[in-house]
C-alpha cells in the first residue's frame, strides 16, 4: 500500500494526551492555571518577560485586540501586505477600519518597503508586517517610520533577527497556534507586548464576566485545555526547530544540485524557522513538479494562490502588486513538519525529488 505524504501535519504523542487528560479529569477545563502558565513560558520566551503575553482564542482575534489596544477607528488607515492569508484584512474590516495593501519583495515575499512607504498619509494608524513562513521581515527601516507596527508572528515562533526572538521589535505581536503552526492548540493565539499596559488591557477586554463597569467585551479567551496542550508543545518547540532545519539543509542541497531557487531571508541577521520551505520557479517548472509529486504520493501546494491576494479580493489594479502576482503564481511548498524525519517519510520525498 502506498502511503501519501501530506504537506503538513501537527506532531502529538502521548505527552500532549497525557496533558489534556490531566485537565479534563480536574474538572477546570475553561481559563484557568493552564493558560496562565502557557502565558508566562510565550512571554518568557519571546520577551524575557514574566507576564507581558495573553492567550487568546485565535491568531484572528489576536490581531483584531491589537488593532482595539492601538486605538484604531473607523476612520484610520491599517497598512498590511498584499501577500498574506485574508485574516489580517478581516481583523481590520471587523472594527471598521480601512486596509491599505502593498505589495512586497521577491526575494523574501515580507512587505515591500518601498511600496509601503508611497502609501502612508496621516490617517495611517498601524502597520501589520507578517514574517512570512517564518523568515523574518526586514523590521528596522519600517521601525524608523515612527507609525505602531503589529508584528505577524502567527508562523514565525523561533524566528529570530540579530538573536532576537521575533516579537520584540513591534509594539505589539501576534501568534496562531493552529493544528499547523509551529506549535499547537487546536485553535489558539497570544498577544506579546514589550508595554504591559497593553497586555492589561486587552485581557481586560478578552472577559466580560463579574465586571463592576460596563463597556463592550468579549469572551476570546483560550481554554485550559488548549493551555495544556500548549505547554506539552512549547516543551518540543527546540526539537521541533532542530527537525525542520534539518529537513530545510538536505532540501537546500538539492536546490543547490538541480539549480533551483527557493524563499530565502534578506541577510544573515535573519533566521528563519522553516515553518515553509518554498521553491520558486516559472509557471511550467512550478505544475510540472507539483503534478509529479502528487503522482507519487506526496502532497504540495501554492502557498497562496493568486485569487486569495488581497488587492484581488478587494478588486485593485493588479499593475501596483507585481512582485505578489508573480510570486503567487511561480511557488510550491514542499512537506516540512517535524514527524516527517520520525516516521522516515523524508527519504523518499529526496528520492522522488531526485528523479525530477
Ligand atoms: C500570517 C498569518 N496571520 C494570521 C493568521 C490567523 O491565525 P488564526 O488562523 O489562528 O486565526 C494566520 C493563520 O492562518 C496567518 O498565517
């Protein structure tokens, strides 16, 4: 029987069992200790610090309280690349707001800052840059732009800038722990902030429960289960990181033999997670590659595909997102996930990649 390869599966074994079962038996399955101590490993790990981070719901919400922490209105302009998944366009329709797309650079798909810069003007009230498949965007020009940054770290735990965790460099910084991410709970998100203030309030805002005040708040709170099986998960992030570089190494080496080109950070300051390894190449080269592939039972796919770029749902000219069209149109993501090197599926993904 063959087996197919999926392009992306979560690692959970008996840890991760033991961990959720623990907590159903105690009865204290909504926020509770779990939670707090997920909290504190994120926030210890990103920052250095004891409590500036706040589970929420989803990497979505995630976004959306940061925009509500910054003070955004209906009225304010949110700047956010053209290539990236719609979440941060809804976060910004939820309030009200109005997004503003830019296109972004061929080279490391993270958002073009000379695109950004021509569409700044004084109603522009946050920037949302994404480190896009884990590698890190190049943060420190947009830094000097003096407007909040919302780092998108919902792929890019582990990821670093000059040994920097991302997530520091921002005002504020996201995380999604999907079934996919890095590190999972299911469903799941965390809000990171140097300021503290800001991680006050937004856990203000995430509980409308026993309030003496009224404002609107609402319930985006993570469960103690998800908290727990975020805790399991933290423990692997180290071997995690370990087995996608060594999965990304042996694909580098066969880019390096058959002359192809793949996703790759700006500089050396900048180091990736390989949470997506992904090749690029013409149109042709792109579907042949996927065609053989899935012919022999190995799963990839367009990371983003032409249709879900922003500007097209939104109906822009497509002449102003040049690098985005045609990074959409000329990428395929091959299998990188931990359980990958655990099972031995690896080596026949190398062998057939070979034969190409
Ligand atoms: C870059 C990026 N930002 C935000 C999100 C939203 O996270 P979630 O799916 O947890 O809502 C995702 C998730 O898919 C993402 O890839």
């Amino acid at each position: 029987m063959t087996v197919t390869i999926s392009h992306n599966k979560p690692s959970i074994d008996e840890n991760e069992e033991k961990a959720v079962a623990e907590v159903l038996k105690s009865k204290w399955i909504a926020t509770g200790e779990k939670v707090k101590e997920f909290e504190k490993l994120i926030s210890n790990y990103i920052g250095n610090h004891d409590s500036n981070a706040v589970a929420v719901s989803n990497g979505t919400t995630a976004i959306y309280l940061s925009l509500v922490a910054l003070g955004v209105k209906p009225s304010d302009e949110v700047i956010m690349p053209t290539y990236v998944c719609s979440a941060l366009l809804n976060a910004v329709n939820m309030l009200g707001a109005k997004p503003v797309i830019t296109d972004v650079d061929y080279e490391d798909f993270n958002v073009s800052y000379n695109s950004l810069i021509e569409k700044i003007n004084e109603n522009t009230k946050a920037i949302i840059v994404p480190h896009l498949f884990g590698v890190p965007a190049e943060i420190h020009n947009l830094k000097e732009l003096g407007i909040p940054i919302i780092e998108d770290c919902a792929q890019a735990i582990g990821s670093k800038i000059d040994s920097k965790s991302v997530g520091v460099f921002g005002k504020i910084a996201v995380f999604s722990f999907y079934a996919t991410k890095m590190i999972t709970t299911g469903q799941g998100g965390m809000v990171y902030s140097n300021d503290r203030s800001i991680i006050d309030n937004i856990r203000d805002y995430i509980n409308f429960d026993c309030r003496t005040d009224y404002y609107p708040r609402f319930n985006f709170q993570m469960t103690d289960i998800q908290g727990a099986l975020g805790i399991a998960q933290f423990g692997k992030l180290k071997d995690f990181l370990d087995k996608r570089k060594k999965i990304a190494e042996t694909y580098q080496k066969i880019c390096f033999q058959k002359g192809w080109d793949y996703q790759k950070p700006k500089s050396d300051i900048y180091l990736q997670n390989w949470y997506r390894f992904i090749i690029k190449g013409d149109t042709i080269f792109i579907q042949k590659l996927k065609t053989f592939l899935n012919d022999n039972e190995i799963k990839s796919i367009v990371p983003i595909e032409r249709y879900e770029l922003l500007h097209n749902y939104l109906k822009q000219s497509a002449d102003d997102f040049e690098n985005a069209e045609l990074i959409s149109q000329s990428t395929l993501s091959l299998p990188i996930y931990p359980d990958l090197v655990v099972d031995n599926l690896f080596e026949g993904i190398l062998e057939t990649l070979r034969r190409f």
